[in-house]
C-alpha cells in the first residue's frame, strides 16, 4: 500500500495529528506513505515528501501542517486535472487522503466519481461548519483562542467603562462566535444564521449600562448579517479558486454604529488568523489522530470515495457525495439558549 496525504485550504489546529495517524496506521499495515505538499498543488505538480512514523512522531503539538496548504483548485484549468491523474500514476499512489474543508474534499469527491481515483476525504475547518460530522477538529482550539481573547479584552473593557467588539471567523457559520460569545459571557453577538437587530441590542448595552454593568462585549461574525445594511462585508472583491470572497471588516461597521447610537466609548478588536494559530487542544489532536486512524484503515480496506466523520462518540465514514453537498448553519437551539443571555 503506497498511499498520499495532503492538505488543502486554510490552517487549522490539529492536522499535523491527523497526517501522524495516517503515517503511521499505513506503516503498522506495512506501506508507505508520501506527503502531497501545498495541497491540489503538490499533487498537480508531483511535488512530495517521503513521510515515516520518525519524521511525524513530533508532530502532534505543532499548529499549521507540516505539509504546507494551498487554495489551489485542479478544475480551474481540466489540463491540472490530466496532469494530477498522470502523477497519481507516476507516483504510484494506491490511494489519497485529502484533509480538507468542502472546497478539498469537493475536489476529491469528483476525482473519485469522475477519474475513478482511489481518494478519502477527513473533514477539517475551524469554522466547524461541514455537514456530515457532528465536530472538525480546528473548532475546538479556536473557541478557545477566541474565549481567552475576550477574557483579556474584558480587563480593559471593565476598567474604561467601554464597549469591546471582537470580530471572529467562521465565514457564514456563527459556530465559532456562538460558542466562544457562550463561554465569554458576551453580552450579545451577531452571527450569519439571523439577521441582527442593531437597535436591539444598542438598547440592551445601554439598559446593561443603567443597571449598573459599566461595560459591554459584542462578538460579531465576519459573516454576520446585519439589519437595515447592505448585507456582507467583503475586504476584497478578487475570490479564490473556489470562488470565496475575503471577508472582514465587519466588526468596525458594528463598532461605529454602537458608538454613534449609544455614545459609549467603543473600540474593535478582529482577530483574524490569531483564531487557527498555535498548539492543538487535545481534543483536537485526539480527534484528528482518531480521523487520522480511520482513514488510513478505510484506505487498507480498500473503501473509497468516502470520508471519516464523527457521530457522537465514534467514527464513522460517510459517502463523499453527501458530505460535502451542504454548508452546516449553526444550529438555531443553541442560538436559542445563547439568547436567553442577550436580552
Ligand atoms: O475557513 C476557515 C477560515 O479561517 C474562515 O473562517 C476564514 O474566512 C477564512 O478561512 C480565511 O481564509 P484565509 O486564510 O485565506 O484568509
């Protein structure tokens, strides 16, 4: 068994578990396993790396991935696709692990139904917005990023009487700002899945301010829609090879509008990339490594076109066709409890 691993599409906490798993699940199987580098690039390009249990057992700790990522897209241009399938000949591969969000796992799906490739996909995002598995490793590293940050921004919220609004990730899933607004005791957040009421919740921060809470936390989504406005915020009109606009700046809109509406002092932090940096939690690595595992034995067993997912406590593997099909929205019952603490 020669299998390939790659990487596609943004950073995230936890795939360094999950291509360790891989190498070495493949090795006690007795195969080999080679690392794609910069995701659909490396493999359009045959650009590898012989991967083995010493070269990954330090790994686990470490954020980002050892393989390098890439947005690139191999449909963009049908001849990248020739020139994939031809190195996956080249390089002998038996199969390919795509760790990825949909737009990876998107292309891997189609390798398998439209080239017959022999690919599996192992769901990945911070954003934590892929249907199909109940988590992706990244989320839970993340809130926690985003709750410290908000927990240290508060000091200074509390000790300035000012409003802090923290603007985080999750593009048009509120996951990320709903559990971290949950575990920060924000006093109100702003997310794709409903359309904020900006008047709403400027009465709220002042009613907060004359009972006697001298400050406030808003946590707004980079996606966030926003009442009476003309809908998302992009940072640049140019998209990716998926068609993605960059989104951003939504965070200072939501600030200026308190200030002006409330006149309390308020300042904007975005968090940006802070939110995929670093170490893995460990329920990251141990998820990952469990995907990890997963997959490189759906790969021994020869059963492709699929991919590994979480449903409650076990591991499952669900068709590639199905699992990328839909964007999971945050669901509306825990938007429903959060509120019980934004009115
Ligand atoms: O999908 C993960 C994610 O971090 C989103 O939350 C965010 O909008 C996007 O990637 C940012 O991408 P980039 O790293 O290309 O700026």
């Amino acid at each position: 068994m020669k299998a390939g691993v790659l990487t596609g599409g943004g950073d995230c906490p936890g795939l360094n578990a999950v291509i360790r798993a891989v190498v070495r699940t493949i090795h006690n199987a007795g195969g080999e396993t080679l690392g794609l580098l910069e995701g659909w690039r490396g493999a359009v390009e045959g650009n590898v790396i012989e991967l083995n249990p010493e070269i990954t057992d330090g790994i686990i700790d470490r954020g980002g991935t050892i393989l390098g990522s890439s947005r690139t897209n191999p449909y963009k241009d049908p001849a990248d696709v020739d020139r994939l399938t031809d190195q996956f000949q080249k390089l002998g591969l038996d199969a390919l692990i795509a760790i990825g969000g949909d737009d990876t796992l998107g292309v891997a799906r189609r390798l398998y139904s439209e080239r017959g490739l022999p690919t599996i996909g192992v769901p990945k995002t911070i954003d934590n917005d892929l249907s199909s598995t109940d988590v992706t490793f990244g989320f839970d590293t993340c809130i926690n990023i985003v709750t410290e940050a908000v927990d240290r921004l508060r000091t200074t919220a509390e000790s300035h009487r000012r409003i802090m609004v923290i603007e985080t990730m999750g593009r048009h899933a509120g996951w990320i700002t709903c559990f971290a607004g949950i575990a920060s005791a924000a006093d109100y957040i702003l997310v794709p899945e409903i359309e904020a009421d900006l008047e709403a919740m400027c009465e709220l921060l002042l009613k907060r301010r004359a009972t006697g809470k001298p400050y406030g936390i808003v946590v707004v989504s980079e996606g966030a829609q926003i009442s009476g406005d003309a809908g998302l915020v992009i940072q640049d009109e140019e998209v990716d090879d998926f068609g993605h606009v960059k989104l951003g700046g939504i965070g200072d809109l939501v600030g200026k509008i308190i200030e002006e509406r409330t006149g309390i002092e308020t300042r904007v932090v975005t968090l940006g990339h802070l939110q995929r940096g670093g170490p893995p939690s460990a329920y990251d690595r141990v998820l990952g490594t469990r995907l990890g595992v997963h997959a490189a034995r759906l790969a021994i067993d020869g059963k492709f076109g699929r991919m590994v997912a979480l449903r409650g406590t076990n591991i499952v593997s669900v068709a590639l066709a199905e699992a990328v099909d839909t964007m999971r929205a945050l669901e509306l019952d825990i938007l429903d409890e959060a509120g019980e603490f934004f009115q």
